[in-house]
C-alpha cells in the first residue's frame, strides 16, 4: 500500500513539473465575405487572438477545361483589426492532383501566390508570414502534392514564408503511406472523423472513439509540429429512406426544436419530419440527424491531445468565428479547453 502511495505521489510531482508552453488561441474564418463584426472582434480580443486564420478561396478542376480555378474566393469589405495578422487558407480539393503535371503544378504554385497576396492586400494588410494550404491528400495523390508544397516553396512571393498544412487522422495513423509533407509545422484537423453517409446515431463531426483509435501512441512521435483545430459547429445530416441525402444548411437549432416540424426518437440524435418542408428541399418522412459539439466534448478532446501531444508552443483554432456558434459557449467554457493544452 505504500509503495502504490509512493508511486502515486511521484506522478503527481512529474504532471506538476510537466512544463508549460505558450499556447495560442485563435479562430478559423471561413465565410465569403469578411466583415469587421463587433461581436466577433471582441472574441478575439477576449482571448487576445494575435492572427485569425482566413479562407481565401477553394481550388478544384473546371469540368469544362479541366483545369484547376479558384472556387467562392473571399471578399472584404472591411479591413480586418489593426492588431490581427492575417493567416491566408487555400483549401485543395484533393482530386486537382489526379493528372497535374509538373509544369501545371508550378503554375498553379505560381497563381495561387499571386491570388493569396492580391487577398491579402484587399484584407488591409501588408504582408503575412505563413500560408495554409489545406488538402486531404491521399496514398495515391501524395507524391504531386508533395511536389506542389516545395514549388510553392519557391515563388518569388513565398520564399520567405512559412507554409504549412493540415493533418487529418488517418493521415498521422498510416504514416508511411501518407507520408510527411514536405513543411516544418501541420494542422490537425479534429472533427470531420466519423463517418458521415452512414445511417446510425453517430457523430461525425467529433468521435472520441474515432480520436483514440487514430492517434493514441501516434502524436508524440510525429516528427512536425503539431498546431490543432477543433469543431464549434453543427450540422443536420438529411436521410431520404435511410440513404444520405446532404447536409441542410437551412436547419438550425431553434428549428430542429420547432416540435411543429419535427419529432425527436426518444433520447437519440434523430428528428423526423413531420411536414413537407420546400424551404429547405426537405419532405414529410425525412430524417435529420443533429449533430452538435458541447463544451463537455471539446474538453474531453482537448484532455486525450493534451496527454498525447509533444509539449510544445502551438496554436489552438477555433472552427470557426460565427457570432452564431459562439453565442453557444461561454468565454470561460473555451478557456479551459485551452488551457488544457
């Protein structure tokens, strides 16, 4: 009995030495037009956010020339906060790898630095320092991908910029057919882990089950620093006779609650619609399944990541700045989430 006492009090004094890093919070923004909300504003300046972290547009290939173009690019028709450094976010739909040449890889290298920094400008800044470029890339898109990152490396407008990337789950899971892009710092994407198109109470947006089984005994050897994102949102999955049907984004909360509309099953995640429902392409009979992320869930995260993380400075971001979201947690709620970490 006393040796377990003994044991015990050791870890204890070994958790208190754990030393501690400057951890960063900050948010995703990833509308299509910026502006300077005051609400929103104050969120960052409530967790002194020194940069925010903006979508400039997607890129996937025109189906008419087959070439890749950028897709819902962000406009701004404010300037963002003096004291907030911009960090640009270029999504890649994975499939614009599938066939890119060498050539057309540096040339899309070459535009999408011009279209960063053009955005960049329009956002009232002058300069930035790193460039995100997020892209689920896979075994067999890996290579042209990674070709892509060092091209873009190497523009006149780049070179003296950090570039990194995000890092899904089976991404740090199957290491050697992922491979290691070719960056000092990565992402990791903590949500968007379950599988969506299936029928169940699932979900999709957070599973700890699908974070254990991904990275524990993974993280701490991965050989890039490791930023981490994590979920604010929700969303309602639509089912037609038990078949994925999309995600509506005409359904929020206070409707899914609207017992005019809908029956919940029980206790569970499902909603039945009661009525057809045009406004949102939805019909009687029709099943939403709510999927939401609750403090609880993001501290129960934030608890595995912290345990499994190197001990490091990184940067925590929120997905994403909405006045909407936020308004579900409180100031202090997120707080301990980052300190966490």
């Amino acid at each position: 009995m006393r040796k377990i006492g003994i044991l015990l009090i050791t870890a204890l004094l070994f958790a208190a030495c754990k030393p501690k890093f400057a951890v960063h919070p900050t948010f995703y923004f990833w509308r299509t037009v910026y502006t300077n909300q005051k609400a929103e504003t104050k969120y960052l300046n409530d967790f002194k956010s020194k940069s925010l972290y903006v979508r400039i547009m997607d890129v996937d290939i025109n189906p008419d020339t087959q070439e890749p173009v950028p897709v819902s690019p962000v406009s701004f028709e404010d300037s963002l906060p003096k004291q907030t450094t911009i960090v640009p976010v270029v999504y890649l739909v994975n499939n614009i790898f599938n066939n890119l040449s060498e050539g057309d890889s540096k040339l899309l290298a070459t535009r999408i630095s011009k279209f960063v920094n053009s955005k960049v400008n329009q956002a009232g800044k002058k300069t930035f320092s790193e460039l995100q470029i997020d892209c689920d890339w896979t075994k067999t898109t890996r290579d042209k991908y990674f070709i892509f990152l060092n091209q873009l490396k190497l523009t006149p407008l780049l070179k003296r910029k950090q570039i990194s990337v995000t890092l899904r789950l089976h991404q740090v899971k199957n290491l050697a057919s992922s491979g290691i892009p070719p960056v000092t710092k990565v992402m990791l994407m903590c949500y968007n882990m379950g599988n969506l198109r299936k029928y169940g109470e699932q979900n999709s947006i957070l599973d700890m089950k699908e974070m254990e089984t991904y990275l524990s005994d993974k993280l701490e050897t991965y050989p890039l620093k490791i930023d981490v994102a994590l979920p604010l949102f929700n969303w309602a999955v639509v089912f037609r006779k038990e078949k994925y049907a999309g995600i509506s984004k005409r359904i929020s909360k206070a409707q899914i609650n609207d017992k005019k509309l809908f029956k919940r099953r029980g206790k569970s995640t499902f909603f039945d619609l009661m009525i057809d429902y045009p406004q949102a392409g939805l019909r009687t009979g029709d099943v939403i399944r709510w999927e939401e992320v609750t403090p609880d869930d993001l501290l129960t995260a934030s608890r595995f990541l912290s345990r499994h993380l190197k001990p490091e400075e990184r940067n925590v971001v929120f997905y994403h700045l909405d006045n909407d979201l936020l308004n579900t947690f409180k100031h202090d709620e997120l707080q301990k989430v980052i300190d966490n970490f």
